[in-house]
C-alpha cells in the first residue's frame, strides 16, 4: 500500500551511483533551461517572476516523491499560465497582493482537485477531453500566447485573454513603439531562432561532439540572457524607455497558505477544474510518451496524485499552477534521467538560482523574455490537425473548429468547455446513428458479411441484421425503426435474425425498445431471434420478461440462427417461448 502511494520507496531501494550520475547531468541541463522559462511563464501569468522560480521548486519535490514517471519535468508551463492569467485576470489586478494570492489560491484548489481524483480513482473523467480537441485548444492557446507577447516586443501595452481584446489594445498603442525594446526583442527572437533550428549543426561543424553541441544549444536561452542583460548596462535600455524585469527579491518562497474567503474559492472553483483536467492531460500524454521509449510504465491515477501534491506545494511555496511540460519533459529525457530523482536536482538548482542569481535580473529586458515564450509555444501550434481532420472526419474537424474558434474568440475556459460540448454532441450524434448492415453468408462458409460490401447468400423470408454498436437511450428508437422499416417493405419476412456480437451493453431504454420491437414483429406474425450475445449482455437479459416471451431462440453463433429459422420455416414450426429452448 505505501508504494502504490509513494513510488520514491520502489525505485529509491535500487538507487545507485550510476543512477545518480545520470540524474545529476539531466537536472543540470534542466535546470539552466527551465531559469528563464520560469521567468517568462511567470510573466505570461501576469505575475512577478521570481513567482516562477517558486512554481519550479517545491513542486519538483513533491512530484520526485509521489510521481511514477521517470522522466517527467514538473513546472510551469505555457498553456497552464495562459490558463491561470484568464481566471484571476478578472478578480484582481495585476502587480497586487490579491493577483498573486489569488494565483497561489488556484494552485491550491488544483492540487486539492488532482488528488481527490487519484484517491478516487477519477482519471477516465480526461478521457473527455479527445485529441483533436485538446491539440486544437493548445493550437489556439499558442496563437492567443505568442499574440501576447507582441506588447512586450514592441515595448507597448497589451492586454485581453482572446483574439479580438488583444488585437484592439496592440492597434489601439501601435504608435507607442520603443524602438530600442523592439530591437532587443527582434534580436531576442533572432538568435533563439538560430539557436534552436540551426546551432546544433554549426557546433557539429567545428567538431565538437553531439553531446557537448545539445548541452550548448539547451542553455542558449540563458546566453541570450546574459547577452541582452550586458546590453541593457552597457546602453542604459532603462533610460531609454525599455520595460526591464526589476528588483526580484532575493531567497527562498515562505512557506504559507495564504488568507482567502468563500467568495474567492467559488470564483475559482470552475477554471481550477479545467485547468486541473488540461493540465493532467498534458502531462501523462507526455509521460505515457516517454515511458514506452523506455517500456515502463506509468500509472494514471497515481500521475493524478502525484500532480495533485506538485500543485499543493506549488500553492504552499508561494507558486502558482504547475504541470508536466512537454519541452523539459523530452530535455530530460533525452539527458539521461533515469529516476523522478533528477527532478528533486533540479528543484535544488532552481532553489540555488533563486539565492544567488536573482540579484542580477533586474537589468534583464521583458522583451527577452517575451521572445522566449513566442520561440517556446512555436512547437504548441499545429495547423496541420486541421487538414487531418477535414480528410478523415468533417464530425472531428467540427470539434477542432468549434475549439480553436471559441479560445481564440472567447477565451481559453469557453473554448475548451465548447470543445468539450462538442465532442460530447459529435459522440451522441455518431451513436445515435449506429451502423447497420443486412448481412448474408459468404458462401463455403459460416461468416456473415454486409451484403452491399460482399458477394454473400442471402435467405428469401428471413431478415439477418447486425448493428455495430451497444445499445442505449440515444440510439434505441433508431433500430426500432430500421427493424420495422425493413420487415414492412418486405411482406415475406417471417423471421428476425438480430446479430448482436458488436452489442456490449443494452440499457433499459434500449430493452424497452427490444420489447417494443418483438411486440411489433409479433403482431405482423414474425418471430425475432438473437445471435452470438456477449455473456455480460445475457447475464442482464436472463431473467427479463423480453427474454420470457421471445418467440423466437437466442442462438449461438448467426450461421446456427440460420439454419434454425430456416429449418422452422420448412416445416412450419410454431414459435416457441419457452426460454429453456431457447437457451
């Protein structure tokens, strides 16, 4: 029981110094790339940055101890921050005491949410959130994201969570340009270009091995850093109307839960949840990724548990909500880490950055910054679903359409809610509707196959249908009227042979239907027959009164059903109703 709900006490008992090397190289490598994501996804979340720096500590811990994952990287994120801005944008004020609260608040509530769902073993409840809904909402999130940023580039205000408020307040301050910001962030955005599509190749070039050339290009974006902090010095930006992050306070978080009212936690109480479900999502999509490289495994409702405590410690640590990032995730795992321990290293170089480091990020250009997250959230657009939906399934382009439109025009919590109504709507839609075929026998031997697919035989006077999919309130009135629409066009009919070896459930309102449909076929003077029942199926019908006063036979196999309506046509048998012969 202790190691189903700390998986630490598994993998720590055959910790070794070999491991150990392993984890220690990938933190380091890690954490020289998460410093100046946690600044930047701090600022996207429109808090201070050295907030982003306590997201990416205490979590790191806690996730090392509950996580099944080797090589996840727990931390803020792009998506989750987007998220985060969007709900507490509305209840406060940006740059005040009650935002950051608010913020610390949200990690609490998530975390509190993750971890009951664990205990619960509540994980299926992501299941839906489909794929094409979840790339189109992180598709739209990148775009609002990378717009975002603009402000920041050009050293103007802007501000909204969706498309139509952010593009009003960039035109609305066009003519505000700094050019001196624009500068630094187009040669921020330039060099982190170069850096990520093309420097690996140049080291290669000069002979320097693979290993040493990826370790280089992971700490470009601190290089950068440096780079733009020299010349914020060296040509006075400050001066010159350059937005500069400022004085970040120096040490470790406080350990705290901050005051909140009831008020506050029924406001956050909705977009905790949904950024809980997107951020589980996002996260063991990544680990499950990662874990069959290696064939481990990872287990759902523990991630839930483990994300759950990250979140709380995020929240007791003065961070804000947190998740398994995909970019640091696959940095990680390309590292070398070989245990949730190299998590825990980082937390331990983050902590080391945050004593020694902060002093000197004052001078530091928000433009930079903001080129940092416009190259990051790159790789989270992919317009390409578009087109792989269209071709496969205009019902799966609806539910990416309807997704990207709603974020981009409403904002991140209505757009993922829209995705989510309209998978569910595409879902009923498509169940409602179930595939039916009237199948005939492939001749030589005892396969039934739909008749307009295969040059099947076919018995004049007996109806044989297969319905490919379970049975329920959405769909029942649907088969009733396919059975009686075929059986009324075909006077000849004098038996019903229902395949049903694609039925794994029939509820109650399906049953009613059943009965509905029997009593119908009945009264036209056609018996109705089963075939091939899944046991779970027949262990509910046993008993009912439908199976009681069936009048034809529940049989084994379609071919057996065959043989025996035809054999009772011949000799013109009564039905039977007695459920021992038809069992």
């Amino acid at each position: 029981m202790l190691k189903s709900f700390f998986p630490i006490l598994t993998w720590g008992r055959r910790y070794d110094r070999q491991t150990l090397g392993s984890d220690l190289v990938a933190a380091v490598i890690v954490t020289i790339m998460l410093i100046p994501q946690s600044l930047a996804y701090a600022l996207l979340a429109g808090l201070p940055p050295e907030v982003g720096l306590y997201a990416s500590i205490l979590p790191l811990v806690a996730y090392a101890i509950f996580g099944t994952s080797s090589a996840l990287a727990v931390g803020p994120v792009a998506v989750v921050s987007l998220m985060t801005a969007a709900a507490i944008g509305r209840l406060a004020a940006q740059g005040t005491a009650d935002y950051t609260s608010a913020a610390i608040v949200l990690a609490l509530l998530s975390g509190g949410m993750l971890a009951l769902m664990g205990l619960f073993r509540l994980g299926f409840i992501a299941n839906f959130l489909s794929h094409p809904v979840i790339s189109g909402f992180i598709t739209a999130s990148g775009i609002i994201i990378a717009t975002s940023q603009i402000g920041g580039l050009l050293g103007i205000k802007s501000d909204g969570h969706a498309m139509p408020e952010l593009l009003a307040s960039i035109f609305a301050n066009i003519g505000h340009i700094n050019y001196y910001t624009l500068g630094i962030g187009l040669l921020s955005l330039a060099l982190l270009l170069w850096i990520r599509l093309d420097l690996r190749n140049w080291l290669e070039r000069f002979g320097l091995g693979k290993g040493v050339a990826k370790v280089i290009v992971r700490s470009g974006p601190v290089f950068v850093i440096f780079l733009t902090m020299a010349l914020s010095v060296a040509f006075d930006l400050d001066g010159k109307g350059v937005a500069l992050v400022g004085d970040v306070p120096q040490g470790l978080p406080v350990l705290a839960v901050p005051h909140f009212s009831l008020d506050l936690v029924e406001a956050l109480a909705l977009p905790a949840l949904i950024i809980s479900i997107v951020g589980f999502v996002e996260s063991v999509s990544v680990a499950q990724t990662l874990a069959a490289k290696r064939r481990e495994r990872i287990e759902p409702n523990q991630e839930l548990i483990a994300l759950g405590a990250a979140n709380i410690a995020a929240g007791i640590g003065g961070g804000y909500p947190v998740t398994g990032g995909f970019a640091r995730s696959v940095v990680n795992f390309d590292a070398g880490a070989a245990t949730p321990a190299a998590g825990a290293f980082t937390a331990i170089g983050i902590a080391g950055a945050t004593l020694l480091l902060t002093p000197f990020l004052a001078v530091l250009p928000k433009a930079t910054l903001s080129a940092t997250i416009v190259i990051a959230v790159l790789t989270l657009v992919d317009f390409g679903m578009l087109k792989r939906a269209w071709s496969y399934s205009r019902t799966d382009f609806a539910a990416v359409a309807v997704t990207i439109a709603g974020t981009l025009l409403l904002g991140v919590e209505v757009g993922i809610v829209l995705g989510v109504g309209t998978s569910i709507l595409v879902f009923l839609y498509r169940s409602s509707k179930p595939h039916a075929a009237i199948v005939g026998r492939v001749p030589g031997t005892e396969h039934y196959r739909n008749v307009k697919r295969h040059a099947v035989e076919t018995i004049p006077g007996i109806l044989s249908i297969r319905v490919d999919e379970s049975l329920y309130f959405a769909n029942a009135r649907y088969l009733e009227d396919l059975i009686y629409g075929q059986v009324a066009s075909n006077p000849e009919v004098t038996d019903v042979v229902l395949m049903c070896s694609a039925i794994n459930a029939i509820d109650m309102s399906a049953l009613e239907s059943l009965e509905s449909i029997r009593l119908q076929l009945s009264d036209m003077g056609v018996r109705l027959h089963l075939s091939e029942v899944k046991g779970p199926v027949m262990d509910r019908l046993i008993g009912t009164e439908f199976l009681d006063r069936l009048e034809g036979r529940v049989h084994l196999s379609q071919h057996h059903a065959m043989q025996a309506a035809t054999a009772s046509r011949q000799d013109n048998e009564p039905p039977e109703a007695a459920l021992a012969a038809k069992l």
